[in-house]
C-alpha cells in the first residue's frame, strides 16, 4: 500500500537542499536566505474581496530561498527545484512581465521594492519548497514573501511588515496578472505558531486567536483537479457579488445582515450574497468554537461552509463533495470544506489526532476506488509566518 501522507521535510532539510543545489548551481555556499509559510483557511471562503472575514494559518511547509552573489551583472538567475527550471531575469527587462509565468511572482517583488528605492543587486537564487505548487496552499504569496524577506537581507533595508504584504500583493496583481486578495499574502507574513488569524478584510487587520492543536489534527487532501475553471470563475463571482451590493445600495457585502437579502430580486445575486454574508457569520462563530476548544461546533461550522459554497456560491466540483462526504462519515472526524477558490484544490479535514492516519488510509482507499486515483494528503500544522520566521534565520 503507498503511503497516504505525503513526508514533510523539516525547515533544516529544505534549507539544506537549497544550500546544497546552489552550491551546485552557481558553485558557492549561500550568502542569504530567507523562507516564508504556505497558508491553509480554515474558514472565510470568497469573502476577502467582499470585505469580509476569513481565518488562515500558515502551515508547517515552507518555500526557502538561498542566495548568493552572481558572477554576471544586471541579473537574476534562479533555479527552482520543484520545477527543476533555471531562468534568468535581466534587468533591462524588468518592465515588461517574463516570459517564464513563475519567475514573474519573483520579478514583481523586486519591482516594487524598486519603486520603493531598495534595488536588488544581481544574484543566484535556488527555490526549495515544501509547498505543493497550484494545490491551494499558497506557494504563490510564500514565493513572493520568502523573495521579499531575501531582498532587505541582501540590502540591509527593511520594510514594515504591513508594506512588505501591499508589495507582495502588487507583485501577483500587476506581474503575475493575478488578481488576488489580500488574504495569503497577511497571513503567510503576520502568522503565529499555534494560532489562526481572524483577518479583517475591509482593512487587512488582524487579531491572532490561540489554536492549540494538542487533541486535533488538520489533513488537507487534494482531489488531484486542479483549478482550471477558477480564474475565469473567480472573476464572475467578484462582479456578482459587486452587482449584488449595488443592487441592495451598499458598497461591499461586509455591510449586509440576512434579513436584507429578501430585497434582492435577482436570485443567483441572493445565492451569490447569501454565502458571504452566511460565511461571514459562521467565521466569527468559528472564532468562538476556537477559543473554547469546541471542536464539534467548529467541524459543523465547516461542513456548513462546504455546503454553502457548493450550493449558493457554486465554486465546489464533483471530486470535493466526494471528498467531504468520504470524510464526515469517518469516526474521528469533526469536519471537513473545501479550502481555496474551488473548482479543485484540495479540502481541509478536522480530525481527533490518533484516527489521523485511519481517516488518511480510508478516504484515500475510497476515493481511488470511486474517482480513479488516490489523492495526496497533508498533515498540516499552524506555523509562524514570514516575519516571525526569517528573523529567527
Ligand atoms: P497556490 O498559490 O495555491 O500554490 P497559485 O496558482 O496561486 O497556486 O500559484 C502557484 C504558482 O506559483 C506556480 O504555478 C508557480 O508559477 C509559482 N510558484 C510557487 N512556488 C514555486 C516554486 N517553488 N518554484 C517555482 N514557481 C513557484
Ligand atoms: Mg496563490
């Protein structure tokens, strides 16, 4: 039987591999490194962009940069292991986006923190990531936060926290062509181990809510989709949910209670609307649970915000209901949604710690029997965030 859990290599072991592949790659032992969390949402889906509420942690699997000065002028040469791509970025390019579209989450960084006046000097970097790349898990903001945090400690200049995320943002919105929130980029900077963070949207403030995760495990399983419908999709629900709002006179989601939603005629919009503003309760809810270790009401909360996006927000697809369904009936399992955009991706399992690996071996038996494959499934824990992390480096 193959392993269901997928090994997660210690922060150490990636640092090394980094450390041993530039060694490789540009002949010298690193100067620099830096690394950044991936991030997981435990609840607060599709509600970023309304200005609403969402919950993350970072998670315990890391992107890890090392760098050292390059032997050319006027570039960038980066080696991802995961890719096993190597690609150059040459200054005199830096305007238009590379052709490359992975190394643009790097190029993007360094261009804002040019417009800031930190110029970054020419460098080998290698990427090592324990962070599945396109899963849902955010490799994209601890790509561009680990690069972030290399940037001040090659220079020696350093951003506040708040304006390292706004570049790292602005990096996959205007060089990437991504248009995120503001999530992924917060939380995988501004995490604290064993805590989430209830993340404020409408201001991009935060306050940190204890998570202990003694008795209760976290498996993220992915359904082996990946999201090729959410991009496109992602863009309808933002301007439904905006059509929405100004259908019923306010100018985000955030300022609607249930009881407004009858006003709206149009009924996709009151689908639409009732997601959020349901999943906007069942977050501040989930605080509460949270707090008082309530792990049954936190599982149910979760359920419900499966149920939620697949019926009103129609983000969910066949091989994540049969994930959440394989996965609520199993002993030991309190909850389960979808995490991410939708349309693929993974799902986020709320589990009593010693039926980890049951749950893991079943779910996955059962989905390869009835959707063709076995899909990859991650234990995850709560993590420091960037900030917390590189200044421990
Ligand atoms: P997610 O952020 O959920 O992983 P995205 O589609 O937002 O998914 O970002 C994934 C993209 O980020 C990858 O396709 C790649 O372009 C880039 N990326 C992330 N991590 C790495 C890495 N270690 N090496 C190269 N590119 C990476
Ligand atoms: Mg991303």
């Amino acid at each position: 039987m193959l392993p269901m859990i997928v090994p997660n290599p210690s922060l150490a072991s990636l640092t090394e591999s980094a450390s041993d592949a530039l060694e490789r790659f540009s002949g010298c032992t690193p100067t620099w490194f830096a690394a950044a969390p991936g991030r997981v949402n435990l609840i607060g889906e599709h509600t970023d962009y309304n200005a609403g509420w969402a919950l993350p942690i970072a998670i315990d699997r890391y992107t890890v940069l090392a760098a050292a000065p390059s032997g050319e002028t006027g570039q960038l040469r980066v080696h991802s292991l995961a890719l096993e791509e190597e690609r150059v970025l040459s200054w005199e390019a830096l305007d238009t986006p590379h052709p490359t579209a992975w190394m643009r989450y790097l190029q993007g960084v360094i261009v804002q923190y040019r417009r800031k006046g930190i110029e970054c000097p020419a460098l080998d970097i290698v990427v090592a990531s324990s962070v599945p790349l396109g899963a849902g898990l955010s490799s994209s903001a601890a790509l561009e936060l680990a690069m972030a945090h290399l940037l001040e400690s090659v220079t020696g200049q350093s951003l506040s926290s708040a304006a390292r995320i706004e570049a790292s943002i602005e990096a996959e919105r205007q060089t990437a062509g991504v248009p995120c929130g503001v999530m992924d980029q917060t939380v995988v900077e501004s995490a604290h181990p064993e805590h989430a963070l209830l993340l404020d949207c409408a201001d991009n403030t935060f306050i940190p809510v204890p998570f202990h995760q003694a008795d209760v495990a976290l498996l993220v399983i992915h359904s082996g989709i990946s999201h090729s419908l959410a991009q496109s999709a992602y863009a309808q629900r933002r301007d439904e949910c905006e059509r929405g709002a100004r259908a019923l006179g306010v100018s985000t989601l955030r300022e609607v209670c249930l009881s407004d939603l009858p006003a709206l005629d149009d009924e996709l919009l009151r689908r639409r609307a009732h997601h959020v503003v349901s999943e906007n309760a069942r977050v501040q809810r989930s605080v509460a649970a949270l707090q008082r270790g309530d792990w049954d009401t936190l599982g149910t909360l979760m359920v419900d915000s499966h149920t939620s996006l697949r019926d009103d927000y129609a983000v969910s697809c066949d091989e994540l209901d049969v994930l959440v369904e394989l996965a609520v009936v199993e002993a030991g399992v309190y909850g389960a949604r979808l995490t991410g955009g939708g349309f693929g991706g993974c799902v986020i399992v709320l589990i009593d710690t010693e039926r980890l690996e049951a749950v893991a071996e079943s779910i996955g038996r059962q989905y390869a029997e009835r959707v063709g494959w076995a899909p990859l499934c991650y234990r995850i824990q709560s993590a420091a965030g960037a900030n917390e992390l590189c200044a421990a480096l």
